[in-house]
C-alpha cells in the first residue's frame, strides 16, 4: 500500500491547484475559465489512470473523470443559453466534493480509510467461509 503515497500526493497536489483556480472563477462566473477546469479534471485522471490501475484503485481516476466530465458538459449547456443558479449551486457543489477530498488525501484520512479497506479483505481472504 506504500507504493500509493506518491500517487495521492501527486493527484492532491494537482487537485488544490485546481481547485484554487476554480475558487477565483467561480467568483466571477468565468463560464469559460470553469470548463478549462473540467478539461483539467479529465487531465489529471487521465494521466494518473495507469498508476491507479497498478495498484488496483480506480476509483480515484471515476471520481475524478467524472467530475470533468460533468462540469464540461454542463458549460456546453450554459455556452447555448444562459448561466443559472442551478448551474451555480452544480458547480459549487462540485467544488465542495472535490475539496473534501482532496482534504481527505491532504489529512491522511483517505489513506487510512484504504488501509482499514485492505485489512478487511485480508481478514475475509484469511478467514474460511461459512
């Protein structure tokens, strides 16, 4: 499981950069700047998958593909029309998700939680069924 620190470290990195950028467009509603976000979320899963995949973690790379996606879908949506609350309450909500998780890594609360994950299936491997 130690072979996964530097993974986390690189996507929490990434990920508060991010973040932090989407924070300053997210105040101005830079509809523009808010995809260039989505298209860095896909980025980042994209080039974080083949580590994920060695140590059988995917979820990190859905998590965060996601993300990118739904945020780029939805300025496609905004570019035709118009920006709504919605839409705001989408992206901040979003925002939110993706900060908590990136604190979780930070904290080193989400590596805690793969460790309790790992001994579990250990214990059900080493003990016999019923």
């Amino acid at each position: 499981m130690e072979r996964f620190l530097p993974i986390l470290f690189a996507i929490q990195t990434r990920l508060r950069e991010i973040l932090t950028k989407n924070e300053g467009y997210m105040s101005s509603w830079d509809i523009v700047k808010i995809g260039d976000v989505g298209e860095d979320l896909i980025k980042l899963a994209r080039d974080v998958y083949p580590q994920l995949i060695e140590v059988e973690h995917r979820i990190l790379f859905q998590s965060l593909r996601e993300a990118g996606l739904g945020i780029r879908s939805r300025v496609a949506e905004i570019q035709k029309g118009e920006l709504r609350e919605e839409d705001k309450t989408y992206f901040r909500s979003v925002h939110e998700v993706l900060g908590d998780l990136c604190e979780k890594i930070e904290t080193g609360e989400y590596y805690k939680a793969l460790l309790d994950v790992a001994a579990k299936r250990e214990r059900e491997r080493a003990s016999p069924s019923s």
